[in-house]
C-alpha cells in the first residue's frame, strides 16, 4: 500500500507588502508657526522700545536731541507695522488659530500700558511744569498707544473694542475731577494750561465714546483687510491648501 501524500501547505504566488505612505508635510502649518513666532519678535521688540522712549521723554529726554526722538519714533514705527504685517499673514493667509489669543493678551497689556500713561500725563498737567514741546509729545504718546490697540484690534476677526472704553473712560472721569479741583480749589492756577488739560480730555473722552458706541468706524478698513485675503479664506474652507 503506498502511503497517502502529505497535503503541502498553500502558498501564495506573491505577498503584497503594504507600503507605509509618505508623511506630507505640512506647508501651511509650519508657515503659520514660522511667521507667528516672527511677527511676536517684532511686535514685543517695538513695544519694549516704545516703553523705553516714553520714560526718555518723562525723563526731559526731549532736552537732548528732537532729531534723535523722531529718529526712534520712526524705527519703532517700522518694527511694529513689520510685526503687524507679518501677524496678518499668519492669521488672515495661514488660518493661524493661536496667534489670535496671543493678540488679544498684547492688546489688554497695550491697554493697561496707555492707561498708566494717562495717568502719568494727567499728574504732569497738574503740576503744570511742562512746556509746549512736551505738550505734544504727551498727545502723540496716548495718541501712538491707542494706534497700537486699533492696529492689534485689527488683526483679529470679530474682536470686540468696547470692553477696552471702559477704563480709558474711568480714567478720563478722574481727568475731570483733577480739572475741576486745579482750576477751582487750588490758588492761582495757570489760566493758559487749561487749553492743554481741556485738549488731553476731549480727544481722550471722544475715543473712548467711539470705542464705545461701536458705530463701524473701522468696519470699511477691516473690509479691505478681509478682501486681500479672501481667496486664502476660500481656498482653506474647501481644504484646498496652497502647496
């Protein structure tokens, strides 16, 4: 009797070997990242500069040299709208989602620093030792600062400025009272200062009234902020990145 075959085990003709895919990389992500970090660097480089230049001019440093004010006034001016522009980009182009509760942190710390200078500016028309000059440096000072805030404002969608009336108001309220206690219960009062402690109040408490109502002002500029970048919108809801 011959012995029965062994069935020999079945073997595929081939094995297909499963190739792992390529990671893609993420263009608009490190993108984003990239110019976040960049446009932060600016940004808190011109703000720590701004600090220093008004302490300068607190501290007389009106004294030494206009032409070397102005000067700096111009390189903080360009570092800021350089770390404003590249901020945009990452937002409004590279759809950062960060970057935003980054800016509204930069704009309380740009609030409270406005309001302490308009503290500081009030208690220098009290004493009423200044001279023109340092006049309008103090109103292109809190001029400048709110600047900064509409501009961070700006950067990002549906951000709301009334809140940040809210102190500029009570600050400006207290402003009254030192008017009203100078010119009235204190002797002699320099009757020609007035017109600086009535300028600093008015520009200050028609802004904060602005800022407050939330009439649209800024509506049209956002608008066209929104249009430069609309076919980035476009292209990133549908999932159609820029490769």
């Amino acid at each position: 009797m011959t012995e029965p075959q062994r069935q020999l085990p079945h073997v595929p003709p081939f094995v297909e070997r499963k190739t792992k895919p390529r990671k893609k990389v993420d263009t608009r992500g490190m993108l984003s990242l990239v110019t976040m970090l960049v446009s932060i660097a600016a940004l808190t480089v011109s703000m720590f500069g701004a600090a220093k230049l008004v302490l300068d001019v607190f501290d007389d440093g009106l004294a030494s040299s206009l032409e070397g004010i102005l000067v700096k006034v111009v390189v903080l001016g360009f570092s800021f709208f350089f770390g404003w522009g590249i901020g945009l980009v990452s937002i409004r182009g590279f759809g950062n989602l960060v970057y935003p509760m980054v800016i509204k942190i930069y704009a309380w710390a740009c609030l409270a620093a406005v309001g302490i200078l308009y503290i500081k500016v009030i208690q220098k028309l009290y004493m009423q030792t200044y001279d023109g000059l340092h006049f309008w440096a103090y109103l292109v000072m809190l001029l400048g600062g709110l600047c900064v805030l509409i501009c961070l404002h700006l950067l990002v969608e549906g951000h709301d400025l009334r809140p940040f009336a809210i102190p500029l108001l009570i600050i400006s309220v207290l402003q009254l009272f030192v008017i009203v206690y100078r010119y009235v219960f204190t002797i002699n009062p320099n009757g020609w200062m007035l017109l600086g402690d009535f300028t600093i109040f008015i520009v200050m408490i028609s802004i904060s009234a602005l800022m407050l109502m939330h009439i649209g002002i800024l509506e049209p500029l956002r608008e066209q902020l929104n249009g430069m970048f609309a076919g980035e919108e476009h292209s990133r809801r549908n999932g159609n990145g820029v490769k």
